[in-house]
C-alpha cells in the first residue's frame, strides 16, 4: 500500500511518451515507473534510439518496440511492470516480430532471470547499458534474447543530449549524479545503480544552457543524493581525496550557482537532498539567487532515533532537526516535502509516535508516504525481521497520511492573501479558460488565462484554495 500527498511533477506516475513526428522507419514506445531519475533515464534512451531511426509513439499497439522502464523500490512497484507487461502480450500475440525490453531498477534486480519469469521479455538492460540498446536490439532481431545488466564506475551519458519527452517545453530534468553509496537498510538502490559518480560541471551547465536557449525556462537538477555531488576530475567520487582535489573540487553548491547564473529567468530545482549531507552551504547558494526555488524535499523517513539507525540513515532526530531550524533561519519561506516509511523492522508504537511528532513539529508541505516492503538483499532483509503485522504497518500510515492532509491543507491556505510569482507550465486540466504552473515553493497556482501563455512569469494573487493548489488572478 502506497500513498502520497500532493504530487510532485511526474514522480511515482507512469509516463506515457509524447508521439513523436512521423518519418519513415521504426518506432518506439517507452514508458516509465518510479522516480524522476527513471523518467530522465527513458530520455537517454529515446537519444540513444533516435540515433538509429527510431522515433516515438504513444500507442504502444503502433510501435515495433516497447521498453518500460521499471523501479524496485517496493513490491507495489514490480507487481504494476508485471501487469502492464500482460497488457503487452495480447499485442504480441498479434505481432510476433514486436520487441519488448525491461530497463532501469527492476532489470538490473532480477537480471536474466527476468526473461524466464515473464517469456514476454525480449531484452533486459541496466541503467549504465542503455548505449549498448542498438547491439542488443540487433541480437532479438537476429533470433536471440539479449541481457546487459553490467553496472559501471564511470557511465554519467554526460555527452547525450536527451530527448525530452512528454514535454512542456518549459521545465525538464538534468541528471548530475549516477547511483548512490548510501546503504539505507530498506533501500536497493545502490544494487540496481551501483557507485555514486558525478557528472563534469562544464556539461552540466552546457545542457541548462541549450535547454534555456530552446525556450525552457526551468530545470530540475537530478541525483539519488544530490548533496553529495562532487566533481574532481573523474566521475566515481573518491573516498579519500587529497587536498588538491578538494580545493579544485566542485561542489554540489558551487554546482548550483553555477546553474543560477545561466540566467535569472531559468528557474532551478534539485532533487533528492539527504539530511546527513545537506550543509549550509547549499541553503546559502539558495537565499542568495531569487532564481533559485525555495524548496527543499528532505527525507526522513523515520522521527526516532533508534528506528533511524536500524535505517543504516546517518543522522539522529536532533541532527535532522537541526538541519530543519537552518532551512527555517536562512531561508524563512522554504516548503519542506519528505519520504516517510511506517512499520519498519522493529518499530514500536511508540517510536511511530516520534515520526508523528516530529511531522507535526515540522509541519510539511507535502509528503510521500510508504508502509514498509522488505526488498530482496537489503540489509534490512540479511539483518532485521520485518515483524510489524500489514495491519498495524497499514493503521500506522492512515495516522501520518490523515496528518499530512491536514499539514498540507494549512501550508495551503497560508498562500492564500499572497502574491505568488508563477512560472506557467501549461493549460489547467480542468479548464481551457485557466493556466496552471508552480510558484517557487513547488505549490499549484491555477489562474484566468487571459494573454498569458506557457513560460510565461505571472504574479498571481491568491484568493482561495484547496488543499494543493492556490487558485487567483493575475496582478
């Protein structure tokens, strides 16, 4: 059981891609579960494929090849690629020449173990072989299954400019890290991405360049962790560098103003900090650029100490806290949003009790909400009995989602009276006559379209609300 208050752009939906112009030639559909990484990943891959002719469908019935692009993040998550994956089928059936591939998490846990499982399968790639995409592609036409799941120690795709798909034209995703070296107890994602490696600066800030020359006027900079960024000189960041590369080294808040001063009018976001490493530093860069968006999404994931070190998370209570009060002191209108997970091994009653508190000390704008799912080779798996019952794990996340409700409701209504400076994505999804964008706090503003259009900033005064979007005028 998953659930979620106020969503973030994309995050945890499926995406199903834009069609793409018609040309000669064979055509793919892609689409993508999990994180943003996993939707900037299908973009890599859409270029890689471009390349050889392909172009993009969103009819998945029309297309010569099909690759979902999964996540492995909790049971909820593969048990969805596995139903889609029966959808597949029946087209098939009808096409026997049709190709279906897995990439991304779920690929690189199950491996070639996939194409026995599900005989569907005709392809299974991991998120550091999607260059090899054309060979195995070529292997399956050839009469062959085809398997690359090799994880790798320098892979960052810095040199290929993604496709955008499904695609605003305003806002979009620029991945500045690959895997992750936390080892978070429940977590199995540094199995399926392997070593944290950054990506060079220079291409980093190029690509927020060409985006901002192509009319996009936001970009959302990508990493499982990103506040540990640190570029100096290679992609695997090393464990014990020499001072030299340190004071050469670029940081992950030299890294973001960098990104600022591509232009005031490109907005920037990041995603995802981790309270063990967000330092000052960064919340500094953040209040020193009004281009820069005041938030800030920092998982939690527990409010008690213990429970978090059973997490393998690297910080108490206090610390996080901590880092809280100098979010909350530096930049005084940052939105906070946070991961929480309910029922983890051995988690009491009352240590449930300390995550409730604490959100409500907090007092969240908005937050993703999971009751706990053993994955397979977690530490959490190897060393902990998952021994909450479902219903109390269950009981325990209607309590924090009833909250979040709550929270998210009173972060709402505080925007109500204010002029929001609003950066238009797109036409409101319940009315033609009304525009839709975000302000800096990551909070909806729908408002009368008038002359305004898409990319366009729009001061907007609220004047009512409901419990995730701030509904005005333009002033």
């Amino acid at each position: 059981m998953e659930n979620k208050v106020i969503d973030e752009k994309r995050q945890g939906e499926a995406l199903h891609v834009a069609p793409g112009k018609r040309k000669p030639g064979k055509k793919m559909f892609i689409e993508s579960y999990g994180c943003a990484m996993n939707f900037s990943d299908s973009e890599i891959v859409a270029s890689v494929l471009s390349e050889k002719g392909y172009t993009t469908t969103g009819d998945y019935k029309e297309a010569d090849l099909i690759l979902i692009n999964t996540c492995a993040i909790r049971d909820n998550a593969e048990l969805r690629v596995r139903n889609r994956l029966k959808e597949f089928n029946s087209v098939k059936r009808k096409n026997p020449s049709l190709m279906v591939g897995v990439m991304g998490c779920m690929a690189e846990r199950l491996k070639a173990q996939f194409l026995e499982e599900e005989k569907i399968v005709d392809i299974v790639v991991g998120p550091d072989a999607y260059r090899t995409l054309p060979d195995l592609i070529e292997s399956v036409e050839g009469g062959q299954k085809a398997v690359n799941v090799l994880l790798s120690r320098d892979e960052t795709y810095a040199d290929i400019n993604p496709v955008r798909l499904d695609s605003n034209g305003v806002t979009a995703f620029i991945s500045i890290t690959r895997g992750c070296d936390n080892m978070c107890a429940f977590c199995v994602v540094p199995f399926t991405r392997g070593r944290e490696r950054s990506r060079d600066p220079l291409s980093i800030v190029n690509e927020a360049k060409s985006l901002f020359g192509q009319g996009y006027r936001e970009v959302t900079l990508l990493g499982q962790n990103v506040d540990s960024y640190l570029w100096t000189g290679g992609g695997l960041k090393k464990d014990n560098p020499s001072a030299e590369e340190l004071i050469n080294a670029t940081t992950f808040a030299q890294l973001l103003e960098q990104v600022a001063l591509v232009d005031p009018l490109l907005r920037v976001r990041f995603s995802t900090s981790h309270p063990k490493d967000m330092l000052d530093d960064v919340i500094h860069i953040m209040a020193k650029y009004d281009n820069i968006c005041n938030y800030i999404h920092l998982p939690v994931q527990s409010g008690n100490s213990n429970v978090l070190e059973r997490m393998n998370r690297g910080y108490s209570r206090e610390w996080y806290m901590e880092r809280i009060r100098s979010i909350r002191q530096i930049l005084p209108d940052c939105a906070i949003s946070t991961d929480i997970i309910t029922g983890f091994c051995g988690e009491t009653e009352q240590e449930h009790l300390d995550t409730v508190s604490l959100m409500e000390w907090v007092g969240y704008d908005f937050a993703y909400m999971f009751a706990y799912s053993e994955r397979p080779k977690t530490l959490a798996e190897r060393k902990f009995k998952d021994d909450v019952p479902e219903l109390e794990k269950k009981r325990r996340l209607t309590d924090i989602v009833a909250l979040q409700q709550k929270l998210s409701g009173e972060c709402t209504r505080a925007g109500v009276g204010k002029i929001h400076r609003v950066l238009v994505e797109r036409v409101s999804k319940k009315s033609e006559d009304m525009l839709s964008g975000r302000n800096s706090q990551n909070t909806v503003v729908v408002f009368p379209k008038e002359h305004y259009k898409k990319g366009d900033y729009v001061n907007v005064l609220a004047e009512t609300c409901t419990v995730a979007t701030l509904i005005g005028k333009a002033v």
